[in-house]
C-alpha cells in the first residue's frame, strides 16, 4: 500500500478534492463518485460524503494508496503566534532576542499562574480536611 502524505495550506480540506489534488482521482467528477461508490474511507471508516472536510492528522484511503495530513511548518507558526498575540505578547520585532524574552516573560507569567492556582488549591484542601 503506497503511503502518501500531504501538507494542509488551510485548516482543511475537502474530501473529493483532496483526491483529485494528490493524483488518485483523474477529475473532481471521478474523486466524487469513488467516494459515492463507497470506495474511500476516512480514519478506518467508510466515508460517503463528498466534501468531508479533512484536518491535520486524518488518513484517507483509496485503492491500496494510504493519505496522511499534516500542517504545514507556517501553520504551526501562525499557530505560536495567536497564542503569543492571546497572551497580550505577540513580539513587534522578529529578532531572536526578543523571542526569547518574549517566551522568558510568557513562562514566568504561567509559572506565576501554576503557583497561584496551588496555592488556591491547597487552601481548598486545608478548608476540607478541616471540617
């Protein structure tokens, strides 16, 4: 069974495209009617929906050929970024620098959380064992 993997650009991708994008479908009309035919599973199960959508980390087989996806290296940055940009400390500047004191100030501030919530948590406990 061939393996292929494919990098996603977006959050997903349909199923019927999917096979006509990687080659195992000739023409969006084929893709579609393999996946009417009952010919193509998503994740092990038979999957009769046309544009399924398929995120990062699902497997697609057709025909003895076995699709694994995955995010692209960008994706996986945007995704570091919005979590920088949640936590109020999306860098201005690129320079490696400040990352690393942008990630220094980023973990000091959940260790700062981490030590409060145990400290809630054990005053919790402390109020327990008490009664």
């Amino acid at each position: 069974m061939p393996n292929l993997d494919f990098t996603l650009t977006g959050e997903y991708v349909e199923l019927h495209n999917l096979l006509k994008i990687t080659g195992l479908a000739d023409s969006g009309g084929t893709a579609k009617m393999f996946v009417a035919s009952g010919a193509v599973k998503v994740d092990g199960v038979v999957e009769l929906r046309k544009t399924c959508k398929i995120r990062a980390g699902q497997t697609v087989a057709l025909a003895g050929a076995l699709l694994r996806s995955s995010h692209s290296a960008e994706d996986l940055t945007n995704a570091g970024n919005l979590l920088l940009r949640a936590a109020g400390l999306l860098p201005l500047r690129r320079n490696t620098s400040y990352m690393l004191e942008t990630l220094s100030r980023l973990r000091n501030v959940l260790e700062r959380e981490l030590d409060l919530t145990s400290q809630l948590m054990g005053k919790r406990l402390v109020g327990l064992l008490a009664l």
